[in-house]
C-alpha cells in the first residue's frame, strides 16, 4: 500500500524541480569561483566547516542517531548534531531521515529513491534534481519518521534548515571576505554534497561484499576512509544497519565511529549499539561492479528493510 503510494507520488513528478536546479548550479558556480581566491586560511575554514557539517552533522548526527538510533545522547545534543547537519544543505532532519528510511525499506528495488539500478546519475544526482523523493509530501515523510514528527524542534528546523548556512555564510563573509564565504560555504557544501551523494551511487557499484545482503550495497575504502568520515563502508551498514560502527575491521577507517566512541567516553553517549569483530566473516576480496544480476542471484524479492 505505502510502495503504490510512493510510486503514484513518483509518476506525478518526472519534472525538473526548477529551484533545487537552480540552487545546485549557482552552488556549483560557487565553487568554481572559490578556486580563483584560494587562501590556506580559507581551505582550513573550509575543512573544519566539513568536518562539522559531514561528521558531526551527517554521519554521527543525521544517520546513525537520528535515522537508525545506533546510540543516544541528551537533547540537546542531539539538536546540536542536528543543527551541524543543516550546515551541509542536504535538506532538514524530517526529509533526511525518512528518505534514508525509505531507501532501506526498500534497498535496490522499486520504491528506493537513489538506486544505481535506475542509472548511475540518477543515484549520485538525478534524484535530488527531479527525483521521487523530493516531492513527497509532509504526511507521506512523517509515517517514516513518527519519532521525528512529534518533536517540534525536528518540525521547526526542517521547514527553516537553510538559515545555519545563511548565518555561515554572513559570518564567513564578515571576517574573511570572499575566499572565506567562497570557500567556507559554496566549495565546502558542492564537495560534502557530492561525497554523500558518492555513497547513493558509487557504494552501491564498485567495492567489497562482506555480508550477503538484499541490495547492492559495497564497502567502498576511499569513499568510506577519505570522503565521508565512514559512511562508505556500506556493506557493514546494509548488514547491521543499527550499529554505531561502520567500520568494522582495524583497517576500515570511520572518523564517525571515533566521534561517537569519544562521546561515550565523556558520558554523551549511551546504549550504543555495535557489531562485534570476532564474529565477522574474514575479510572479503576486492569484487567486479555489482549488476542487477547479482542482485536477482542473491534475492528472490523485495527487502522489506535490513
């Protein structure tokens, strides 16, 4: 019933949505522009701003406390992490979240909002410029997040999560002129963008398959160690989606991880839920890009969630 919804939805939105186009561009713009006032100190600006907004704010914040409750924090906190996460510009925590939601319900197969099986651009990018998701309305979103939908700090910030980046912004400008703005804000967002977007198409392509899960979901080493602070180690995720860690062996890098492990230690974090490495398979070889055959060789039909 909510999969027929979901598609009725989609067929009424095959259209480019002009305003999120028009903001990736002028974005894009940005960042080519920033490359014509680079400053060491602006590229650190732009580093730290990263950081928070990517690890804080994404991994740690948005995806494994809000979406999947791989561990808990106070309150405040938690809207901390969240407010991080609107600096990336990837939308407020209620379309966030429920996207990522949906996409688990049902990984690589009809209903997934960002699959590679649907073609590798629309993975990685199509899907935010006139994909399904992006026009699904407030009631279809808070049946996928009721945790979120009841709380009115989540609802208030998800119609106004654009405002961290305007008050970045007019920070950054004020002082450190347009290489800290250009670089701080347009070049640090198109790279962040991208590195998520990285782990909708390209860890869901190329890489390894240490679990036999339902989807197409790879361990991807320079997406999950250099780009997203861990995320890309998706094959872990996709098999034991509650876990705080992603990267489950010594040599699966996960900046997030350590992010919520020094929380815990300070006493920020508890029940937090993990995978533990002595029961893991040993570690797999390096595979061809997956295909929707190797898809169909593992599953006989649709994932209803991990």
């Amino acid at each position: 019933m909510e999969l027929e919804a979901l598609n009725r939805k989609a067929a009424a939105a095959n259209e480019v949505n002009w305003i999120t186009t028009g903001f990736m561009f002028a974005f894009h713009l940005g960042a080519v522009a920033a490359l014509f006032f680079f400053t060491w100190k602006a590229f650190a600006v732009a580093c730290f701003l990263w950081w928070i907004s990517g690890s804080l704010g994404i991994g740690m914040g948005y995806h494994r406390l809000l979406t999947h409750r791989g561990y808990k924090t106070p309150k405040w906190l938690e809207y901390f992490l969240t407010i991080c996460a609107t600096m990336a510009l990837e939308g407020g925590p209620i379309f966030w979240v429920a996207t990522h939601r949906i996409h688990h319900q049902f990984s690589d197969h009809d209903g997934d909002p960002h699959s590679p099986v649907d073609g590798k651009w629309w993975a990685h990018m199509g899907w935010i410029l006139m994909g399904k998701s992006m026009h699904h309305d407030t009631t279809t979103l808070a049946k996928y997040v009721p945790d979120l939908a009841k709380d009115k700090f989540h609802v208030w910030i998800t119609k106004y999560h654009y405002i961290s980046s305007i008050v970045v912004g007019l920070v950054l400008l004020a002082i450190g002129g347009l290489p800290f703005l250009l670089w701080g804000t347009f070049m640090r967002t198109v790279v962040g963008l991208h590195a998520t977007w990285m782990v909708n198409s390209i860890t869901h392509t190329w890489g390894s398959r240490r679990f036999e899960t339902h989807d197409l979901s790879t361990n991807n080493w320079w997406v999950g160690s250099l780009l997203t602070f861990g995320e890309g180690w998706h094959n872990n995720h996709h098999a034991h989606p509650v876990s705080a860690r992603h990267g489950l062996a010594w040599y699966e890098f996960d900046i997030n991880w350590y992010g919520i492990w020094i929380l815990k230690k300070l006493g920020l974090a508890r029940h937090v839920y993990r995978v533990r490495l002595s029961k893991l398979p040993a570690r797999p070889p390096l595979v061809k890009p997956i295909t929707t055959l190797d898809l169909a060789a593992t599953t006989s039909s649709v994932a209803q969630g991990d």
